[in-house]
C-alpha cells in the first residue's frame, strides 16, 4: 500500500502488516456493524407497517384516502434519502421536535422505504383476482376483513420477492446514517479510517460485513417466497 | 318472475311476503344500459333459471340482487329489506344471500376447511369448532368428505365448485345465486356439481341460477326466464317455456341452443 501509515508518517520503519488495523479495531468495528443490524431491523418494521397500511389507504374506494397514500408515496420516494436524513436531523430542530442521531435515521429510513414497500404490496393486492374480494364481500365479510383474511396474505405472498429487494436495499442504506454521525458500521470505519489511512483493508472488511448480512437475506427471500406459496 | 312489459304492480314491496322482488331496476355501464327497467319476484322456495345471450343482463340482474353490482334506479327488495338502500346492512344482507361464481373464487391460500369455516366465524361469531363440524357436514353433504385437508389448487374443478357450495351453505343462507355454475368445468364434471344444486332445490332452497343447461332448467326450474338486450323477453313455467315459448325471439334462442 502507498498510504501512509500512522507509523510510517511518524517514520518507524515497515508499514504493519495487512488486518492489523481492523484485527486492532475489531471490537469497535463490531459495535458499529450491532448498531447497523439494529438500525436496519427497526427501519424494516416500521416501512413494512407503513407500506401494509398505506397500501391499503391506496386500495380503498375511498377517495381522500386514497389521496393520502398517494401524496405519502410521491412525496417520499421522489427526494433522496440523505436529504430526508438531513431534513430529521437538522431540519426538525427549527420546529422543535429534537431527536438523537439514531432515532432520526431510524425515522428516516424506515418512512423512505415505507414508500417502496407500499408500492409492492399494492401491486400485489391489485395481481390478487377481483374475484377474491368479491367471493370474501359475497359471503358477508366487511372490505376490512376480506382484505385481512383473503387478499393480503395472497397480496403479500406475491410481495414477497420485491420485499426481499427492498429489505437488502435498506439494510445498505442504514451506511447513510453515518452522515449524521449515528455510530453504525461505516462511522465507525472512517474513524478507524481516518486514524491509520488503511483505507483498502478497512472499507474492504466494511463491504464484507455487508455481504455477510445481504447475501443471507436473499437467500432467506427465497425460502419465505417458497413457504408462502406452498398452496400454488 | 314478471316481464317488464305485463309487470303486475307491486303494492308495496316492502310488505310482500316473496323472497325477491325486482321493482323497475335500471342498470348502465357508461353508455351502454344492461337491464332496462326489470320488475317481478322470486318466491321462497322457487329455482328461478335466467337464460339468454351472452350480454343480455342476466349476470348483471344476479349480481345486483347482492349489490355486487349497483343500479341507477329501482329497487331490489330480499324479504322486505331495500337491498340498494344506502342505509341498508349490505354485509348482514349477504351473509344470508350467497352467491356461487362460475370461477369459483376459493381461497387458494386456505384449505377446504378453512375455505368453509372462515365465514362463518369471522361473520357470524361462530366458534372454530362448530364451524369445522358444519363444514365436515357439508362436504359430506357435497360429496367430497376426503378432501378438507387439502388446498383448492389440488381439486378438479367441480370438486372446487362443489367446496364452493359448501363454503356458501355454511352461512345457512335463506338465498342462493348460481352465476353459470357449470361453464368453467369439463362435460364430465357438469353433472356433479347440477347434482348438488338439485339436491338443494329439493330441499326447498330459494336459488337463481344463470346458466346454460337447459336439461337441469326443464327438471328443476320452478320458472325459466329468457332475458335478451336487458328485458325480460319471456317467463315461464319449464314446461310451457321449452313447449310453447309465445315470443319469436325466444324461440330463436331456443332453437339454436336445443339443436345441437
């Protein structure tokens, strides 16, 4: 490596050798990828709830309603992320809501992804046959439970596979979270980062520590995908 | 049921003791306008049977009768109760009219079991066990006692339409509708399920049945209505209706229908 290294900036003979700064920093790195995982499952279930709940708004005959799910989506998915980050962190403030680092991006990043999440499972609601609600409402059952009983289980199944895209995508977007100085796992790498310019070797682990979590997932997708759609 | 054209008038719906009574019922989608001014009445216990072409109005006439489908104007009135009234119950009222599609329509995410119990208890409060004892009845009933563990996808489809039945029948309802209940399956499997539908007509269920068998109409039907262009062209007993239809347009259809 060409960088310098503290130890070859102070002069001190060969560069240490590769992993040192990550095996010397390993406990620090881990909190940060325990802050990551946390970050990620609490920004999941909230855009998981807010995309079933908003989903439904968009589906109902109900035209206001349908008007608020939809200025939710537009809203939300057509401004970047950091900006809504920024906005959480820096921008409640001036109307007097404060929120620590962590909950502002956890708000953030669980209200963005809702966004997406509530366009997949509308349209896994409108792929479930007409003549499912239609068979549910014959029988007696109110728009309510016909959506709970019989649409949204076959909704979500269907959902499944854009969810599975959705969580991954979120779970790397929680490394947005270091721009408000959440001490999650890239945080904590620019840190180490910026204390032993082992640039290659840190944010190669950091890529690592992602994939160890990411690659599961898909593979966790599928598997959920299979069991919900045992019936077909 | 009465034609349009020699509609008896009907005092006061509300008070008459028939099942149903259609009162002048005018339906449009956009332009296009699907029953055209619809009188007359079902009795309790009658099998009415709607036949006609493709686009006549018939499935929409059905569909109306448990706001499936609403209408313009007029009234469908079931034991009394203004079916298209805002201020009406539409989920009590279908509870007790159910409607037997001519897809299905099962849950295909539930087993049998759960297709017929599920209704029942989440309409009608029935507990879980009640509801699997009426629903092992029912099949039994239909025919298909071996299959309640089972998901729709794994059944031909008249054993599908038959758990369709049941699944409607478990709701003990006081009306049902029959929308083409035989046109998805294959000839072998029409049979089966006519089977169960004349067996409730023995019973003296209260049905409406839009189809095409003019065999399970001659045997079963109390009252055989041909619609055509959204009007009742002609009503009839069976045995009047196939042996001496009065209008031309009737005879028309039936030839071409009983010919081949």
């Amino acid at each position: 490596m060409l960088q310098a290294t503290p130890t070859a900036l102070a002069g001190g003979g060969a560069p240490p050798p590769f992993g040192t700064a990550v095996l010397a920093n390993l406990p620090f790195l881990l909190s940060g990828m325990l802050a990551t995982v946390q970050l990620a499952l609490l920004a999941l279930v909230l855009a998981l709830a807010l995309g079933v709940v908003f989903a439904i708004l968009r589906s109902v005959p109900v035209r206001p309603l349908r008007f608020v799910g939809t200025a939710y989506v537009e809203f939300v998915r057509n401004t970047p992320l950091l900006v809504q980050t920024f906005f959480a962190y820096f921008g409640l403030p001036t109307v007097g809501v404060r929120l620590p680092a962590f909950t502002a991006a956890f708000l953030a990043l669980g209200v963005y992804t809702g966004a997406f999440v509530t366009e997949a499972i509308r349209s896994g609601i409108l792929a479930v046959d007409r003549g499912q609600s239609e068979a549910a409402r014959s029988l007696g059952m109110s728009f309510g439970q016909g959506m709970r009983y019989v649409v949204l289980p076959q909704a979500i199944a269907a959902t499944v596979p854009p969810l599975g895209n959705l969580s991954i995508a979120l779970f790397k977007n929680t490394s947005l979270a270091s721009s408000i100085a959440v001490a999650e796992l890239l945080y904590n790498a620019q840190i180490i980062n910026s204390r032993t310019f082992a640039t290659y070797e840190i944010y190669g682990f950091v890529g690592l520590c992602y994939l160890v979590f990411t690659l599961p997932m898909g593979a966790l997708v599928g598997l959920l995908e299979r069991r919900l759609t045992r019936y077909r | 049921m009465a034609t349009s054209a020699d509609a008896k008038p009907i005092a006061s719906p509300a008070t008459t003791d028939a099942a149903i009574v259609f009162d002048a019922v005018h339906k449009r989608f956009g332009r296009l306008e699907v029953l055209k001014g619809i009188s007359g009445s079902v009795a309790p216990g009658d099998v009415v049977v709607i036949c006609g072409p493709s686009g006549s109005g018939k499935s929409t006439l059905l569909r109306c009768i448990n706001r499936l489908d609403t209408i313009d104007s007029g009234q469908v009135y079931v034991y009394g109760q203004a079916v298209h009234d805002p201020k009406t119950n539409v989920n009590q009222l279908r509870a007790q009219i159910i409607m037997v599609f001519q897809q299905f329509h099962l849950f295909p995410h539930l087993t049998v079991l759960d297709n017929i119990t599920l209704a029942p208890q989440k309409v009608k409060g029935v507990s879980r066990g009640e509801a699997e004892k009426t629903a092992h009845a029912l099949l039994e009933r239909v025919g298909i006692p071996d299959k309640a563990g089972v998901y729709p996808g794994q059944l031909s489809g008249g054993q599908q339409q038959r758990v369709a039945i049941a699944r409607g029948l478990a709701m003990s309802p006081r009306i049902m509708l029959f929308d083409e209940p035989t046109s998805a399956l294959d000839p072998e499997m029409i049979n089966e399920v006519l089977d169960v539908i004349r067996g409730l007509a023995r019973d003296g269920m209260t049905m409406v049945v839009v189809t095409h068998e003019m065999g399970f109409a001659r045997e079963v039907a109390s009252r055989v209505m041909f619609m055509d262009g959204g009007v009742v062209v002609e009503e009839a007993p069976p045995a009047d209706f196939f042996a001496r239809p009065q209008q031309e347009r009737t005879r028309q259809f039936l030839s071409k229908i009983l010919t081949h």
